[in-house]
C-alpha cells in the first residue's frame, strides 16, 4: 500500500494538445517537459504530447534533455535555459537545438536567439544579422496571464525585432498567449501549464477547454476523536471546540502538500473536508463530521478538486504546486494511464 498515488491521464494530454492547436491554427505546437513535466513525467507527458500533434519538447536544463533523447530519438529537443560553453559538445552528440541569450551565439548547434522584449531576464536588446548556425528568433512574455496589453507590447516590439528575417522560426507564447492572445502564434508556441489541463489564468481549466490531467489520491491512515480542549498536530493550531473527530492523511510537505495548504478542502469519502492544524512533513489532517475507517480514500487533486484551489490557498500558482508533487517512489506510486 503506497501513502499516495498519482495517476496521470494521457488521453487528457492528447486532449489538452488538440485544444491548443485549434487555438493556435498554423503555428506548431511544441511541449514543455521541463521539471518532470511539471511534476508529472516527462517521458510520459512527452509520449502523449507527440501523439497529440506537438513537433517539439523544450526543457530547462542539458541533463533534462539528455535523459530525454533516448526515449525519443526522433524529436526535435529544445534547451531553453542557460548553458555553458562546456555543454555544447553533449548538445551536438544528442542532436539538442539551444537558445543562446547575448552575443556570443554557439558554433556546431543549431540555435535559438533569445531577445528580451519585456520579461527583464535574459536576451538580447537588440538583433544584429544571426549567424548561420541560428535556425529561431525568440522571446518570453512576462504578462500574458495577467496584462494583455503588455504582452502585446512585447509581441510587436518582437515582430519589430524579427521581422526582417522571416526565414527563421519565430515563437514567442506561452499557454495563456497561446489561448487567449492570437498575435502571438508566429511559427510556433511553447505550451506547458495548459497540457497539463492547468489553467495559466488560475482559473477553472475548464473555462478554456482544458482537461486535468494529475490526479492524486491517498486514504485515512488514523481516524481519532478529539476530546473538546484538545489539539491536532504542532504547534496546536487546530484546538476542538466540541468533540471532534480527525482523520489523518499520510501526505505531508516532503511529499509536495506544503506547510501553507491549512485550510483547503479535499475529498474524503467523495465529501469535501477541511484540512485543519499544521502541516507536518507526512502527514495532515482533516475534519470530519462522524467516524470513518481507516482507509477511506481521499482525493488531494482529481475527482472536482482543483489544483487552482489549493494553490489560491497556499498564495501561489498551480506550476509551483504540481512541479513540487514527490513521485519518487519512497513517497508515492505514479501512474500513467489512457496513452
Ligand atoms: C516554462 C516556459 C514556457 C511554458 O510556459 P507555460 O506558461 O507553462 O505554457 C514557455 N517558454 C519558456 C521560455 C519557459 O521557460
């Protein structure tokens, strides 16, 4: 009996893939996988993302993309973070195309030159005539789920930038430019949150025709009942008025259900249940009206319970959330289904 279990839809993906394409009409559709594709497999995610109609998997890191190229020798492999002039060798070897963000553009690769049209990171200012090794033009939008009207200012001064070499790849969105913002398909759009079902905007993916695609369940380990005065877990933030019972889940903040997540709802028996007092490290606690058996499921994420929920919770983003799920099996047992 693992302490919980992550289920992955790959239908979902498939789906998530086809919703974006109709968003995107010409312009491809590549995958982003970077940190376990968030959180849920990269071999995986990627296997399905291909057969959903992506033509390309971007990543973060050279080992990433490294330990993808096995598993699919055929695909086109983008490293969109920084890297070192000691990894080009290693790129080249495993045919990985790479995105180079200042002047000095990388020779034996084929390249992706980075500019900064608003994000305030890396890339370049200004695009002087791109060597021949440079087969795309890009850039990242800072905005796109929450001030259009800069993000359009940074795909014109983008378009401004680029346009004298319409001979090269041009991508610039994201999944929110992707969905909701179509001056900036150009060629192509890197999609990562969205095939995921996620929503970029925080809200219920649903709205833009996205499917979840994680779902993860575990069950009661304990149920007990608090005497009123008495208290459930450290620091006794949780103190019963009355008699109360509680049922322990065995997922913590090592297993990726973070310290700040008091407060939000979860499945238990198909009823939503608040999770009450600290967070420990493997375990939490939820309130419930009777007593239950152990072994009860409960559902973290999955069955009408939203990552959007939980990350409103916690104050954070559902990217942050499902990238930092534990799957290693010591913690939980992941699955990928539906592919
Ligand atoms: C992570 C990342 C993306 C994907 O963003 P989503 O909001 O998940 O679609 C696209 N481009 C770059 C450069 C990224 O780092």
């Amino acid at each position: 009996m693992h302490r919980s279990e992550l289920t992955i839809d790959l239908g979902a993906i498939r789906q998530n893939a086809g919703t974006l394409l109709r968003a995107l009409g010409e312009a491809e559709l590549w995958a982003v996988v970077k940190a376990d594709g968030y959180g849920h497999g990269a071999g995986d995610v990627a296997r399905a993302a291909l057969a959903g109609g992506a033509t390309a998997l971007c990543v973060a890191t050279i080992s990433e993309a490294l330990e993808l190229r096995p598993r699919f020798p055929g695909a086109r492999i983008l490293v969109m973070g920084p890297t070192a002039a000691r990894d080009i060798v290693d790129a080249h070897l495993a045919g990985l195309e790479l995105v180079a963000t200042d002047d000095a553009i990388p020779e034996g690769v084929p390249i992706h030159v980075k500019l900064d049209t608003g994000m305030g990171r890396w890339g370049l200012g200004e695009l002087a005539r791109p060597p021949r090794q440079v087969v795309g033009l890009m850039s990242h939008l800072a905005t796109a789920d929450c001030d259009p009207d800069f993000a359009a200012r940074q795909v014109e001064r983008f378009r401004e930038a680029t346009s004298s070499y319409p001979h090269l790849t041009h991508h610039i969105a994201n999944s929110a430019a992707a969905l909701r913002l179509p001056a900036a398909r150009f060629d192509a759009a890197r999609c990562g949150i969205a095939l995921y079902g996620l929503s970029p905007f925080g809200t219920d993916p649903a709205d833009d025709g996205l499917a979840p695609v994680l779902a993860w369940r575990s069950s009661l380990a304990h149920v007990k009942l608090l005497q009123a005065g008495e208290s459930t877990g450290y620091g006794r933030r949780f103190v019963a008025r009355e008699p109360t019972w509680i049922g322990l889940v065995p997922v913590g903040y090592a297993d990726g259900f973070r310290r700040d997540l008091t407060g939000t709802e979860v499945l238990v028996d198909g009823e939503r249940r608040r999770v009450v007092g600290t967070v420990s490290m493997d375990a939490f606690a939820v309130e419930l009206d009777a007593e239950l058996p152990a072994a009860t499921p409960v559902t973290i994420i999955g069955d009408g319970i939203l990552a959007e929920e939980h990350a409103r919770v916690a104050g954070t983003i559902t990217y942050e959330l499902v990238s930092r799920i534990e799957s290693g099996p010591a913690r939980a047992h992941r699955t990928a289904g539906g592919g």
